[in-house]
C-alpha cells in the first residue's frame, strides 16, 4: 500500500476570485460540475476574475483528480472526486474543491488513482474525516490525503484494470443514452398527438387535477422506523424511490405491520393510482403499473381517478410534461425544504383529450417501454459487472 500524499501531495487549494465583470475571466468547476459517476459536467460553468499570480501550476491538466472539500449532507458525505480529462491550462477549480495531482506517472496511473477514490467515497470511506461547520459538510483535507493508502501494484497492470473499467462505463453511458432516446421518442409521441399543452392547438378542455381526482393524499408525517424487508417489513416509499420512470424499491425503507396499517389508513396506494412528488424534487409522476403492496410517506401524494376519462399512461404524461411539470414548481414553495402543498397541487391545469386518443397513445408508450425493458436489464447488468470489478480491484 502506498500513501495518497506520497502519490500526489497535498491538496492544491482552488480559487474563486471575483465577478467576472468584462466577460474575460477564467472558466472555474466548482462542486455543482461534479457527477455522482467522477466525470465533469461541463454545464453552468462559471468564469471568475482571478488576478493572482503564481497559479500556473492550478491550471487543470488531464489525469488531475478534483476532490470535494466542502459540501455533501447527512444522507451523502463529503468527499466526492472526479476526474479531470478537459482542455488543458484552461480551467480553474473553486475553494470548495481541492486538486490531487499523481507526480510520478512512470509508477502510477492517474486514472488508476482516481478509481481507487471513486471506490472508497462509494463505500463510505471519507465519512470519518468529516466535520460539521454551520450547516456545511467539511472534508479534513490533510488528514484525508496523509492518511488514504492506494494499494500498489504494477503500472501496467493498474492501466489494463482502467482500461477495463472505461469500457464498461462506457456502454453504460450508451445504454443510458438508448435509454433517453426511447423516452424522447414517448415525447415526440405525445406532441405528436396531442399539440403542445402550453398552446393546447387543438382546444381540448381544460381542467384540473382537483377536476380528475377524486383522491388526493398524502402519507404520514413522520418517518417511520426501517425494521428491514428481511424481518418481514412492508415497503414504505420516498420521492427518491421514483427513479427513471419506475419505482425502485432497492433504498426504500421497510416497516412493521403495524406501521404499515395505519399509512395505509391515511393514504392507500394502489394499482393503477398515480404517485405524485410533492416534497423536495416535486411534479414527477409516476403510475402504479406493479402488484406489489406499499405504503408513501409525506413527501409523495397519491392520486386516485376516473379511469373511464383518463388512461393511466396518458395522464402520467400529461403531468410529467413541461406544461404540467412548470406548474408544479411555480406552486412549490420553501427553498431548503421545497413543499407542493395537496390544495396547491390540486390547481394544476391539465388536458383530457378523447379516450380514444388517451388509449391510441398508451398503446403506442406500452410497446416503447417493452424496449425499454431489455435495454434497461442490459444496462443493469453492466452496471453490475462494473460494481463488482471496482469492488474486486479496490475493496
């Protein structure tokens, strides 16, 4: 095993500067150009006006590995890396953030250094060098990076097992892509069909969700004790069990029978009823289409409706568009705790074209979404060899 600070250094603090006022200034990633999956999003980058001297060695250069000095959360630690593979000599990184630069590229492999990284932070391995400030998650930097052993072996060994790991991230970003493509092939459908909602061409009637729904609740407004799925536990769902258009039980909570009776009594979903994000990410809808029994928590609402004016998939797109969906976060209010309160909610405008239409539409959604179905088992399946390879290697 060798020592990080021995591989790299010390962390090189980031820059920030001041408002870029002529528009000259010098492009800066900061944390919200961070990916959960360690590459770059070259969204929303900022440019600062930087006047220091002495920052040439600052300047990202590929193989560099940025790594998250303040930020992350309760649920989420501090600590997260990404690998830098931009043009060179043209980014800065912020003060949130610090660099790890490998000195010695004869003896280590950058990438090979930054997977062994992106390993520890998924297992949890930066959560011990924590502290807490006024609300922020702070990265001990220096105790990090002299303490963090990366294990040793050879070089070019460490670059047949990067090169392996990039080939299977990148047929997970294809099949992710693929993915998207049949979701927007759905909205293309959808506008297709049915006009834009915004201009609604096709003068369908106007209504509301309080107009569609007879059935609009929420779950309990507390959090209930996880007791496990193997102790005979019920799922108890959140707005981060709506994934991807499915609901993904794998991080849901599991409770008592007890506990489940009495959310079931306050509000029961069932198939065929819509589920609607209404605390934190809010207006994601999402049909119940499984037979699987659950209950919600507060921050998901269910909706119940006339099934002989609404096809279940129609609506669910219906009010994820970005008509129904813009709605939904004017409505939204709170910033740290973002709420669509139920009366609110139940204002939102919507179309109810034909049945016909309705049914048309859904059957053409059903055969996208069987296509769907094997890219996704493909996708899940890669994702799997890849988690076992990075616990193989980096465990």
């Amino acid at each position: 095993m060798a020592k990080l600070i021995d591989i790299t250094g010390k962390a090189l603090s980031g820059e920030w500067g001041s408002n870029d006022e002529t528009g000259d200034g010098i492009p800066v990633l900061r944390t919200t150009n961070f990916t959960n999956e360690g590459v770059v999003n070259y969204n929303d980058v900022v440019t600062r006006s930087i006047t220091k001297k002495n920052i040439d060695e600052k300047y990202l250069r590929r193989g560099d590995i940025i790594i998250e000095k303040s930020g992350g959360s309760d649920k989420f630690p501090v600590g997260r890396v990404i690998y830098f593979d931009g043009d060179e000599n043209t980014y800065l990184f912020n003060n949130f953030t610090g660099l790890l630069r490998v000195k010695n590229h004869e003896v280590w492999y950058p990438k090979y250094v930054f997977y062994s990284l992106f390993a520890n932070y998924k297992r949890g391995g930066t959560r011990t060098f924590e502290n807490k400030t006024t609300g922020l998650h702070n990265l001990k930097t220096d105790d990090f990076v002299s303490r963090y052993e990366v294990s040793e072996i050879d070089i070019k060994e460490q670059i047949s097992i990067c090169n392996k790991l990039d080939k299977l991230f990148g047929v997970i970003k294809l099949r992710e892509q693929e993915l998207q493509l049949f979701d927007n092939l759905i909205k293309a459908r959808f506008v297709e069909m049915f006009g834009d909602p915004s201009a609604n061409p096709r003068g369908w009637d106007e209504t509301t969700i309080s107009d569609e729904c007879f059935y609009i609740k929420d779950g309990p407004h507390k959090s209930l004790p996880d007791i496990g799925k193997e102790n005979g536990g019920h799922p108890f769902i959140s707005v981060r069990n709506i994934v991807n258009g499915h609901i993904d039980f794998s991080t849901a909570r599991y409770i008592s029978d007890e506990d489940y009776a009495d959310a079931i009594r306050k509000c029961h979903p069932e198939k065929g009823d819509m589920l609607y994000s209404k605390g934190g990410t809010t207006g994601i809808a999402k049909l119940i289409d499984i037979d699987e029994e659950f209950a919600n928590w507060v921050h998901v609402a269910v909706l119940k409706f006339d099934k002989s004016r609404l096809n279940g998939v129609f609506f669910e797109n219906m009010l994820n568009c970005s008509y129904c969906y813009e709605q939904s976060q004017r409505l939204t209010k709170g910033i740290a705790n973002r709420d669509l309160v139920l009366s609110a909610m139940a204002q939102i405008k919507l179309y109810c074209p034909p049945m016909e239409l309705q049914n048309q539409f859904a059957d053409f959604a059903n055969q996208v979404d069987k296509s769907k179905v094997a890219v996704q088992k493909a996708l899940d399946e890669t994702q799997m060899l890849f988690d076992s390879l990075m616990q193989k290697y980096f465990a």
